[in-house]
C-alpha cells in the first residue's frame, strides 16, 4: 500500500469519527425525526445489479442502527412518525425502510431487526413476490454481467436511438430505462438475456433466489414489517402516460390487499421521480402520503405527506453521519436566521 493511499484511509477514518461525534452532539439540540431508505442487505459485491441497485453489509447496517441508538433515536413505525407530523408533534424517532423487495431483507436484515426490535416498512415491487421471472431491469443488470463489453454495445445500439458511440455505459443503461417506448425495452431485455444465455430454468432459479416469497413475508409481518407498496413493475412513472401509471399504482395497492392481506397507506416513488399524474392517482387511491430519496431530516418547514424525505444508507458508513450531520447544521443555521 502507498503512502497516499495511507493517508488517504487515515484522513477518512478521522472524518468518520467527527462526523459520527458531532452527529451525537447535534442530534440532543435538533430532536428530528428521520426516515432510513435502503435496498439490500447483504455481503459486498460488484455485479452490476448491486452497484445499480445500492447494498449495505449486515455488519455496516448494525453499526447504523447503534449509531441511531447512540444518537438516542427510537425506532417507530412509519405510521406513529406520520401521526406526528399530522398533530405537529415532532419527536426524534427513526423509521426504516426498504425498497423493492429482494430475498437478502429475509436472509440478512429480518435476523437484526427482530434482535433489536425494530418495526420496518416494505415499499414492495409486487411482480416480484413468488416469480418466476426476473424484473425487466434486474433482468438487464444481470445480463450485462454475464456478457462481454462489444457484445452489449451491439445489443443496446440496436434498440436504442441514442448515440452510436457508447462511451460511459453507466449513464447509456440510464437512458435505455428512462426510455419512454416500454415495448422497444421489452424486447431489448429479450435479446439481452438470450445473448446471456438466461433459458427459462435459470430465470427461474434466479428469481427465486433473489426475491422474497409470499411465506417469507407473512413471517415478517408477524414481528413488525409493514408492507406499503413500491409500484407493481418498477416503470419510471415520469415517462408513462396518465392511465399506465395509474396501472402501475393501482395494480400493486391490489395485489398487496388481495394477495398479501395488506392495507397499503404510502407509496415509494420508483426512481424517486414524480409528477401531477403520480401525486393525483396516489391521493385518489385513498393513500396517505409519498416516500421519496430526497435526502433531508424531517422538520416543520420542510415536510409535506407526498413529499416525504428519506435518507438513504449505502455501504459507506461514513457518509450516512456525514449526511445526517450535514442537515443537522443547516437546520440550527436555519433557526438562527430566524
């Protein structure tokens, strides 16, 4: 190892350990809730899927449920936190929340929040529970992995009207799923996973290893999951029309009161983006409020019910104090101002 590469680790360890002091100090004068957002649970990787999608080691996700603790948060369902904000009564209360619904929140997660008697909320991805199909986007990731460089270049240039010339491919894949032909990326990940090699048997064997089952999240619910719902698809709803997005919504609040006994309150924006049509149908479907990844605390003068702030927590432990601390500031600058 380098001597700037040692310097460098020494440098973010002695950031680490301001920002997780200054955090336990600051939280005792601000008091505000916080909702946690993350996605899987499990060992580190580097697939593709992984990298897209956000994960955090089970190690890494104890050590933010101690720091909350430390910072002396309690944890709540997201329920008792939006009582609040109705009456006005902030409390400094942490909800954690997870995202699409892989297998890894049974495997990894579920152990430590049952040990530390944490409720949780699911914004579910309805398609995936018991499938036997890989999402079109996960079905995406995990072809790219699994083919050689000029090899996906050629596929995604077929079906894509964008630049030939493929130069950063994380901001191209980008681009093919914020594309607004649904069909023409249907049929690209079609091609991509009969390039991949994916037959039916190992799609799935892959779904069946990477999502959660309608067993495994019964059991769950019986020691504090609540499930709210995610989409049924994952579509980017900013580029569907009024009626597909509100299929997309629709259909998942269904499938979870028909197929899982569940009443969802909240949504989770897919991408965190919006627009009227999503704020609309959310209401209109009797839901209570809109989770997105805008990352902030929640205080008086920022919260809105379908515009809820969540702040998201990766594998870099640093950055979780970092961020909370960060808004811990500017709320105190903010009061001073006053």
């Amino acid at each position: 190892m380098s001597q700037v590469e040692i310097l460098l680790m020494k440098s973010n360890s002695i950031l680490k350990v301001f920002y997780f002091i200054t955090s336990i100090f600051l939280a005792n004068i601000v008091r505000k809730p916080v909702i946690l957002c993350l996605h899987r649970v499990k060992a580190p990787s580097k697939s593709l899927l992984d990298r897209r999608v956000g994960f955090t080691s089970p190690n890494n996700f104890k050590k933010v449920i101690r720091f909350m603790k430390i910072m002396g948060y309690e944890f709540v369902p997201l329920d008792e936190l939006v009582n609040m904000i109705e009456i006005g009564k902030y409390k400094k209360v942490a909800v954690i929340t997870f995202d699409d619904g892989f297998k890894d929140l049974y495997q990894n997660a579920y152990p430590i929040l049952k040990e530390f008697n944490i409720p949780f909320t699911l914004f579910l991805i309805t398609s995936l529970i018991d499938s036997k199909e890989l999402l079109w986007l996960h079905k995406l990731y995990i072809s790219l992995d699994k083919l050689h460089l000029k090899e996906s270049e050629s596929i995604l240039k077929s079906y894509s009207d964008y630049a030939s010339n493929i130069e950063d491919m994380s901001v191209f894949i980008g681009k093919v799923i914020h594309s607004k032909d649904k069909k023409n990326i249907i049929e690209l990940m079609a091609a991509m996973s009969i390039a991949a090699k994916i037959d039916e048997g190992e799609e799935k064997r892959l779904a069946r290893d990477l999502y959660l089952s309608s067993k495994e999240i019964e059991e769950m619910k019986s020691n504090g999951l609540t499930v709210e719902t995610h989409g049924h698809e994952h579509w980017p709803l900013t580029n569907l029309n009024e009626e597909e997005t509100e299929d997309e919504i629709v259909s998942s609040i269904r499938f979870i009161k028909e197929e899982l006994g569940g009443l969802p309150k909240y949504f989770s924006l897919p991408y965190g983006t919006t627009n009227k049509y999503v704020i609309d149908i959310v209401k209109t479907s009797g839901l209570k409020g809109i989770a997105t990844i805008k990352s902030q605390i929640i205080t008086e003068s920022s919260v809105d019910l379908y515009n809820l702030p969540r702040i998201c927590v990766y594998d870099d432990i640093k950055e979780i104090y970092k961020i909370i601390n960060k808004y811990y500031v500017k709320y105190i600058y903010e009061k001073l101002q006053q």
